[in-house]
C-alpha cells in the first residue's frame, strides 16, 4: 500500500485524555480513533493488525474442528431470564424497542448457542459438537482507561464445546490449553503468557485464564517457580501449594488476561433442557465447555508489551505489513521498482512515497512499528539498506540478499 | 467439507411463522436459525453465503479507491444531538449505561465517519478520500415479516466519499452507479436489478436506489419501458415521462431495494464543520456522497428471486459451495477419491458422505441448492453423474471431463 494513500496521519503528542501506552501508540500511529470512554474506531492499520490476529485464531478453531458461525448481538429479555442472568449479569446493556420489547446486547453467547444446539442435537452421535463465532460483544463497563484492553464494544472469539460426558469435556479441555498457547505464540505473547487458576464463578469450582505479564495489568497473579501455573489472587491462599507441581515458591507479577476457558458442565444445558440420547437410549444432559479470546484486547495487549521510546514493535504474524519501504532523496524511480518486485514476490509493504524529510520518514516508521524497514538512497549505490524493528544495527544487502531475509 | 461433520440438519417442513419464501428456504436447508421477530443467527452455510457477498463487495470496493475501517456500533448521543437526528431518526436503538451516560446504536454512520474525517482532512491535497466499513447496523424495525430482507440486526456495507467540490461527486457518482451493477452482476441479480429515482430525503432532491424486481416486495417502482430507468413510486407523478430518455411509457412493478446511493452535499460537513483548504488557502465545506449495501438483504433476495418448489437456487460465485458431492450405494470409496481430488484442485465441495437413502440426498442437495451436483453410483461405471441445479437434465462424464466442467 502507498502510504501517500492512506488517510491517517501519524501524531506527535499523545492524546492528553488517555493514560495507557497501548491507547497512545495505536492512536499517535493512526491504528485506531477514540469516539468516546471506552469506545474506539479502527481505521485501516489497526483493522489490518486485529483481522490478522482474529485469522490466526479462526484457523486455530477451525483446526480443532470448530464450525463457525455468526449468532445474533440483539438478545429478547425473555431468554436471558432462563438462566436468572438478566438480572445478575452486571454489564449488560438493556434497552426497550418497538412494542416495549426488551433487549440485551451480546455481552456472551451461553444464551444464545445452547437453545440453538438444542435444535440440532439429538442423539450421542451428534456429540462432540464444537461452535464459535468473531464478533462484537458489548458490555456495560464501569472502568474505561485502559486503551483497547477494557472497552464498552469489542472484539470477541467465543468457542463454545458440547460433550457427552465429563471425561471427553476434560480430554477437549486439555487439548484447548494447547491450542491457545499455539495462537499467543502466533502473535508473540507465548513467552509472557502464563495459564492461571482462577475462580470458576457460578459454574464451576475452578477456570483457567491466559495472563500476559506486564507491568500495566489490572489483574494480580502468582507464578510457581517451578512449573511456571499461575494462580490467581482472587483464589490464592496464605501458603499454599503449587496444584500441580507441589512447589511453594510464588512470584507475584501484574497480569492482563488475553483468553480465559471454563468447564460450564451442565449449567446451561439444565435451563435449555439440552439433552441427548446415549448408546443405551437413555436421556442426559449434554455437558458444556466455553473458550474465550479477545483479539482487541490481544492487539492492546501487544502493544503495551513490545514497545519501546519511539514505538511500537509488532510481532511479524500480525504486523499490519511485513515491510516499511522508505526512500530518501532523489531514488524514487529505484524506490517504485523495489515495490513492484516486493508486490510481485507477495510481500506485504508500506511503501512511504510521500516527500517528507527523512527525519519524519524514520520516525513514521519507527511509530508504526512494521518489522522490516527498507531504506532506498542515493549513498548506498546498488544495495539496500535494511533493519529490523527489534534490533539496533543496520545491514547493506543487494536486491538478492533482501528477497532472501524478506521471503523468510 | 464433510456433510456427516456439519452440525446442521435440514428440515421438511417450513417454520409456521414465517411467510417469506427466503427464511422458509434459509431455515430448512440450516442456513439461519431465528432467535425472535426479526433476530437471526448465521449458520455455517449461511455464514459462508453471506462472507461471499461480502468479499464481493470489499473486493469492488477496494477497488475504487475505497480504505476499510471499522466504525464503533456505540455511539454517544451527543454526536447524534449535532445533526438533531437524535430526535428526527425513527428506528435508532437508545439506551443509557453506566453513569446514565445514553447511547445510540449504530443505524448508519454519517455522525461518525464526519467528525473522524474532519481529523485527518486539511488540505484539498487530502481530497478525495473514500472510507467504507462492512459491519453489522441496528434499527429498531417495526415490521419484520419478511425474513432476512428487513431484520432489527443487519451486515451493511456503508461507503463515504469526500470531495472538493460537487462536479467531483458527481463523477464519482456515475462510477459508483456502474461498480454498484458489477456488484449485482457477481451476485447473479444483474438481469432483474433497476436504477431507480427516488426521495433524497432531507439530504437532496433525488436518490438513488438498486431495485430487484421480484413479487414479494415491499417497493413499487415504475419502469421505463424504453431505457429501462426505473422511478420510485413515492415520487412518481401522473403522466410524468422519463428524465433519462423522455419517453412516457413505465410498467408498475414489485421490487426489493438492495442498495441506495445518495448525494449528501453539505448535510453533515456543515454541522460538523468538515472542512479543506482549497488551492487558493480559502476555507471550504467537504462535499461527501454515501453509498449503502446490505449483504444479508442481498442473501434473502437472491433466495427470493432463485429458486423453485425444491429449494434454493445459488447463483455460482455467491453458493455456498461449487460442488455437492453425493454418494449411492456401495461407492464410498470411489466418492472418497474424488473428494480428495476435487480439493487437490481447490474446488469447494459439500460431499454428502451420510449412510442416508438417495432420496434424502437427492432432497438435501435440491434444498441447499449448490450450483453442481455430482453424484457417483454403482449403475453409471467408471463415469460420474452431473446435473447444474438450473437445470433438468443430468449428464454422464468421466473424470477428467468432469474436472474441466468444474474448473471453469
């Protein structure tokens, strides 16, 4: 993409009404645009980096066999008072329309998907069933000042896992922890990314959370020095013990939850009345799991971890473009014919056409934070100049040498 | 994909509340489900139908110059207070949240994308500039009997043009006209579609709306009998002739809107004080044009308009899938074979791999309504038989000609 043609400009000064990094960066880049506390508009890099994140984990759902679907946002009153949650779900927003009809807005979908399953499931041999969907959920928040890590409106992934029993919900379970572990590698968090046990709520005893340390996080956790499980405060004990390795060394750290999974069993699929038929013809309860990742919140969370004094520093796989073409002084006709062979090669590029200085080139660049910046100018001859956005030194390559280390 | 995995099953009799053939068809070949009046969710077929339409229309939209944002769905009611359309917009959602705060839902964006616009357009060297976003809109419908053409929840593809001056909307217009019809070309709905003049509103004197003619819908519109331009009832006079080519002969027609253009001028750049400087350095008012369609509105008509007492009948590039691939008897593995083949070339292909009886395949494959139908049985050899669900009859090919059948 030209960048003459894109029409965010780049910012100085963060705004003065946002306190977190992840908010400052995303905005000063042009990634997104504050409409309102808690409420943002994506503009063209930053729907680029959130459509990459959601793609790698709809291809991590799908690769589990997940069946994706898109269930409604508008929710009737009626189906919500099934499971006594109209009233002691806090951040719903509900609201009146045509007839005095009442409505929530899709904060979670355990509302929606089992009296949808109900309809199709049968039999043990409809069994495991596993449904997700991508979309906008919207909750009633009361804190707003953490960026697009806590917004009224959001990006949401929420898997939801039918079984015919308890054992094949924990088989499934074990197998999820993997795969999200697989998806926060994608999108560089896996070294950061701690499971965590944490209070199950009203559904279970226990759930799991994926907690990303980092300094600005609005949750506590305790990380085993051993074997690395993590336990949330709300659940944490004076002494206690490691679940799962026994150890009694914690570290206490600043967390963000990206993913959390819980074991529902059968607490939606009771008011439902979802239930299936064994091998014997005897009636049951299906039993139910549900797998949650924000990619909104994945994407805030990105950029208040790899970041540094001039910018943002994206992982490659959700980079909004692979490469950040530059070209400096009298070479644009060098700079042209580099795109065009980048294009041909289906690289994704930036290219910065526009006649600014080059100070506001390398400072654009650095902002946006896209991995590779190539440099096009008079001094370096026949070569390029290229450097990762991670690392200090500047490398000399000819055209052959850059496809190489571009084409990686 | 293996239709033994989807979760949905189709059903033979149509729901009783529904008296529009499009959800009837939809909900008995799985591709929506109901959640109330007006409410729908999206299952796997119906989701790869509407994604399709979609990319559709981000490919051609890209393609003029359009830059993909996504707009937030929460709108504060203040913004909504500048235009007065807080109090004049008739089927905006309102509700309050934390802090009595209120808020709108998103019925359509001109009160956003103005004022976001107005932080990045300065110079008449940032005009043109055309944002769109394909997202879902909220409108608080009073009827809702015609399945998915008219629901409280829908996919819109809102488009906004900036330009300098009127003479450059007005271009702009024309093209949008011809890549509006291209859009309805790849959808299969070219030949029953009319350029039709209707109300603009409070905006400006005329509209433009796309109208597909066809008995169940809800618009009247008079169709000129020489030139083909159609005229919107609501603003048609007695013996009014043509403004196109001057002739005075129209044929009164049902018909479904499926798009609308209109030239907006001023209306919003005004109050919220869009403004550029043009090349003299004198301060002037954007010119914006907006550009609507529904994706999910195009779904239902296109199973308004296609289909027989069977089913649906998918134009090609919309279907679901290309192929429906059927087994009989004790061909399995011969089925198999192909499946694998048909993929190894790319081709999407539904294989109907159930134990079920020929007829309940043959009724499931004439129900969904993929374009191809392959079936492979004992009685036709080495051969394969082929049928194009727009047709009657069914021919026998072997391999390799049914490949290039498929690949074209």
């Amino acid at each position: 993409m030209l960048q003459s043609y894109l029409f965010t400009k780049t910012k100085r000064e963060a705004p003065k009404d946002e306190e977190a990094i992840n908010a400052q960066l995303l905005i000063r880049g042009g990634f997104v645009d504050k409409l309102a506390a808690g409420i943002y508009n994506f503009l063209p890099l930053g729907l680029r980096v959130l459509r990459k994140i959601e793609n790698i984990i709809r291809e991590e759902m799908m690769a589990i066999g997940g069946q994706e679907i898109l269930m409604a946002a508008l929710h009737p009153k009626e189906i919500w008072e099934i499971t006594g949650r109209w009233k002691n779900f806090d951040a719903l927003f509900k609201f009146k329309g045509i007839g005095d009809k009442e409505y929530a807005l899709g904060a979670t979908h355990e509302e929606i998907v089992s009296p949808l399953t109900e309809k199709f499931v049968f039999s043990y041999k409809d069994l495991p069933l596993y449904l997700f969907q991508i979309q906008t959920k919207f909750r009633n928040e009361t804190r707003a000042k953490s960026g697009i890590l806590r917004t009224k409106e959001f990006s949401m992934k929420d898997f939801y896992s039918f079984h015919a029993d308890l054992e094949d919900l924990d088989e499934y379970h074990s197998k999820m922890i993997k795969v999200y572990f697989k998806i926060f590698e994608r999108c560089g968090l896996r070294d950061v990314t701690y499971l965590t046990v944490a209070s199950g709520g009203a559904f279970s005893e226990y759930s799991h959370e994926f907690q990303v340390v980092a300094p600005q996080g609005e949750d506590t956790i305790y990380v085993c020095q051993k074997c690395k499980l993590a336990i949330n405060e709300e659940i944490k004990k004076e002494n206690s013990t490691c679940s799962d390795c026994g150890f009694s060394e914690f570290k206490k750290m600043n967390a963000i939850e990206i993913g959390n999974i819980f074991k529902l069993g059968t607490r939606f699929s009771e008011p439902f009345k979802l239930k299936f038929k064994d091998q014997n013809g005897k009636e049951k309860l299906v039993v139910m799991g549900c797998y949650g990742i924000g990619p909104s919140r994945v994407m805030g969370t990105v950029v208040e971890i790899f970041n540094d004094e001039k910018g943002i520093i994206w992982p490659e796989e959700i980079a909004p473009f692979k490469v950040h073409l530059l070209y400096l002084g009298e070479t644009k006709d060098k700079a042209d014919k580099l795109y065009e062979n980048l294009q041909k090669l289906k690289i994704e590029v930036l290219y910065d056409d526009r006649e600014n200085s080059a100070g506001e080139k390398f400072a654009d660049a650095d902002l946006i934070g896209i991995p590779w910046r190539v440099v096009v100018s008079e001094k370096t001859g026949k070569k390029f100049e290229i450097k990762n956005r991670k690392e200090k030194e500047v490398k000399l390559v000819d055209e052959k040498e850059l496809m190489k280390i571009l084409s990686e």
